[in-house]
C-alpha cells in the first residue's frame, strides 16, 4: 500500500516535472530573446510595410527605366521624367520616413505618429507615381 | 530594329514587375513590426540602392551659369 502511495507520489512528481519543463523553458527561451521581439502596433506595421513596398516599387521602376534608357528616353519622355524626379526626390523622402518610423518607435507619441504619417503619405505618392510610369511602359 | 528594341524593352519590364511584385507578396506575408535590426537593414539596403547606377539621375540638379558680373544667369 505504502508502496504504490510513493509510486503514485513519483509518478506525478514526474508528470509535473514533463509539463512544467517544456513550458518554464519555453519562457525562459522568450524571456531571454523578448528584447528584439518586435509588438504588434498596427500603426507601426502598416508604416513598415508602406516604406518597404514604396523602395521595392520605386526600385524596381527605376531598374526597369535604367535598363531601357535610350528607347524611353526617346519613346516615352514623359516616363523618363517621372524617374528622373523620382531620382531625384525620393531617395531624401524615404530616408525620412525611415527616420520617422525609427522616432515614432522610440517615442510612441502622437506626435511623432502624425509626422510618420505625413512621410508616409509623400512618399507612398511617389510609389504611386512609379506604379503608374510602369504599367506606361507595360502598356503594348 | 526599332521592334526588336521594344521587344526588349517590353521583356525586361515584365522581367523586372514580376520581381517587384514577388517582393511585395514577400512584405505582405509579413506580420508584426520589424525588430530595431531589421528597420536599421531596412534602411541601410536603402542607403546602398540610392548609390546604385540606376538612382543616379542624368545630370544633377544645377544652376545656370552666372552672367559676368555674378549677379544673375548668363
């Protein structure tokens, strides 16, 4: 009886012990890497993923214009203008809704948030106008 | 001539849409904030893309050149 009593004891001792291990090592394993995780503020996120697409589009828009110069250059001007501006004004524009995010981030004001959006708001124009100088190009 | 140029340029186009599109279905599928790494990665690719070929413009943005006496355009 005292026998199986101890058993029984060890027996759930164990079991506790292979529940709990899994779950304290998991959040030890969180805990110790929580400093670069990032939050989900949907103010942030959707910042992040305009400036993001924003560089891809207008990156690609003007690969695309470079790779083709001459004959754009002659056969459509208006496309070639629209990269040239963008050559010219984007790349300041991005670095400072990069930089807005990175003070937004580190402040959470709403200060700060009014002008991540307001950067934000310029420079996913731009993406804009690059999409619509592609589809130009695109267009038999 | 002229429609094998365009034919060209028609391709590369496409070519260079179908990877830019393929890297917005990339950033879409992203969920959550960039960590501080991945925003400072974020920016220093940008950086380096503006010293690329392809972001310099023809000819800089420059003044006339002054008159004589450098009080105005020539």
């Amino acid at each position: 009886m005292k026998k199986t009593r101890s058993f029984s004891l060890v027996f759930v001792m164990l079991l506790a012990l292979v529940v709990a291990l899994p779950l304290g090592g998991c959040s030890w394993f969180t805990s110790s890497t929580a400093t670069t995780q990032p939050s989900g503020d949907i103010v942030v996120v959707s910042a992040e993923k305009s400036l993001e697409a924003a560089f891809t589009v207008i990156d690609g828009f003007l690969l695309a214009e470079h790779q083709n110069r001459d004959y754009i250059k002659s056969k459509l001007p208006a496309v070639h203008a629209t990269a040239e501006q963008l050559r010219r004004e984007s790349p300041a524009m991005l670095r400072e809704a990069g930089d807005a995010i990175a003070a937004y981030k580190a402040a959470r004001a709403e200060i700060q948030r009014d002008a991540m959006e307001s950067k934000l708001a310029s420079v996913s124009q731009m993406a804009a106008q690059a999409r619509t100088a592609l589809a130009t190009i695109n267009k038999p | 001539m002229q429609i094998i140029s365009l034919i060209l340029a028609i391709l590369s186009v496409v070519e260079q849409s179908a990877t830019t599109v393929d890297k917005l279905i990339e950033i879409g599928r992203r969920s959550g904030e960039l960590t501080d790494d991945q925003l400072a990665d974020l920016r220093a690719r940008m950086a380096s893309a503006f010293a690329a070929p392809h972001w310099r413009p023809d000819s800089p943005a420059t003044l006339p050149p002054l008159n004589d006496s450098g009080t105005g355009p020539a």
